[in-house]
C-alpha cells in the first residue's frame, strides 16, 4: 500500500529553499494495484516517483509505503524498505563499468542470493527483454534501447514489492513498448503494485486503467 497525506516536496537550491514542486498530495494506491501517471512535462511525475522511490523525503506531510511510516523510519529501515521497489530511471543509471548482466545481478547479490540462483534470475530476464545475446556487453556498447531494457530487467529481477517506472518505453519502438508492459502487468497480476510514468498516449489508450495526473504539482486525478 503507497499512501500519501498532504505530502509536499521543496528541492533545497542553495541557501534558499526552492518553489515547491509537488504540492498538498492525497492519495492511496492500493496493494496490487496499477496506476499510469500522466501530466504534462515539468508537472512533477519523476519528482513523485523520486519520493516514492524514497530517494528525496517530504519536506511536508506523510508518507506511507508497504505500511512503514517514512518520517519516522531510521536510515537502516528505509535502506531496507528502499530493497522492496524496483526503479527504472528515465536516464537508466547503469553502472559503466560493469556488463549488462552484472547491473542485472546487482540488487540480487546485494540481497545475498547464492551465485547459480542470481545467474539463473539474471540469464532469464535478458532473454526476455531480448538482450541473451548482451550478457557481456557494457552500458556504452548498448543502444539506448538496449540500456533501457537492462534497467528494466534490474528493476523487476528481484520481483519488487513496488515497481516504479519512469518514461520505460522512451527510447523503444511499439512493439518492444508492447512487449514491456505486458511484463509489467504480468508482475502486477503477480501481485507487485506498478506505477508508469509515460509520455506514450497509443500504449495508454492500448491498456485502459487508472491514472494519476499531475499538473504543475498538483494532483489533478487520483486514478
Ligand atoms: N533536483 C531538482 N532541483 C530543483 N528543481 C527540480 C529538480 N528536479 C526537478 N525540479 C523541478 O521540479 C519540477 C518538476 O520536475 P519533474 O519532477 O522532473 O517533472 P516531470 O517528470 O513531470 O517532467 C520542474 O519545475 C523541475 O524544474
Ligand atoms: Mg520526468
């Protein structure tokens, strides 16, 4: 369950406290629920997923994510809650030096899965993305199609309590888009919650379902 209770959020700039970007939010997604979020650009959705991501914290109102309170949680406790949701940035942040398949393992070997469990997990997500062939491969041999799909699998390899996705489909074609978010609500029908961020109004009108929407911080629709 994500609840969110008046929650606003400033980016510090400097000595100033900046504008505030997301603006007096209220809402719930249920647990095994799917929600697009839409708005135009500049209206918050990746500052949204960023909080939800616990990557930023409120700077008012309350938080809840999978029933932990993130104002009153440590450091250590929000580590560990932050293991449970699966990111895939719009940028994909994958670490260089590392081939495809070790980005892939990451989040698996930090949860201490023994090596021929995280080779099986990690060997069967690329080929479903169609990246068999890239397994050692380094992010900068990659097309960015190919860099999105790698962040994709590191997201879901872990089978995610929550599953954020900011822009997925940006940089592929309609039918890797396609082919995306049918994984994306098979997780879903599996019983992780599924945000996506999208820009992509034919993958939307394609696979109806609730929106949340932003405008200038706002939320406009709750789903
Ligand atoms: N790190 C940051 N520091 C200051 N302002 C930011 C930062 N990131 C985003 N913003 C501002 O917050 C607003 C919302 O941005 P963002 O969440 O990226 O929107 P969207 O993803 O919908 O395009 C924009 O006005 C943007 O300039
Ligand atoms: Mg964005």
């Amino acid at each position: 369950m994500i609840r969110l209770e008046a929650v606003g959020l400033h980016y510090v700039q400097g000595a100033s406290s900046g504008h505030e970007v997301l603006r007096d939010l209220t809402m719930v997604v249920p647990e095994g629920g799917f929600r697009w979020l839409l708005g135009p650009s500049g209206a918050g959705k990746s500052s949204l997923l960023r909080l939800l991501h616990i990557a930023v914290l409120p700077t008012s109102g309350r938080l809840s994510l999978l029933e932990v309170d993130v104002g009153g949680a440590s450091r250590h406790n929000l580590a560990l809650l932050r293991r449970r949701i699966g990111m895939v940035f719009q940028d994909f942040r994958l670490l260089p030096h590392l081939t495809a398949f070790d980005n892939v393992a990451l989040p698996l070997r930090l949860a201490g899965q023994p090596e021929a469990q995280v080779r099986a997990h990690v060997t069967e997500m690329l080929h479903w993305v169609q990246l068999g062939r890239k397994l050692d491969a380094r992010p900068a041999q990659l097309s960015g199609g190919e860099q999105q799909r790698v962040a994709v699998a590191r997201a879901v390899v872990g089978r995610p309590h929550i599953l954020l996705a900011d822009e997925p489909t940006g940089n592929l074609d309609e039918i890797q888009a396609e082919r995306l978010i049918q994984l994306f609500k098979e997780m879903n029908r599996l019983g992780t919650t599924v945000i996506v961020a999208t820009h992509n109004d034919a993958l939307v009108a394609r696979h109806p379902g609730p929106a949340l929407r932003l405008d200038q911080g706002r939320l406009v629709d709750h789903g």
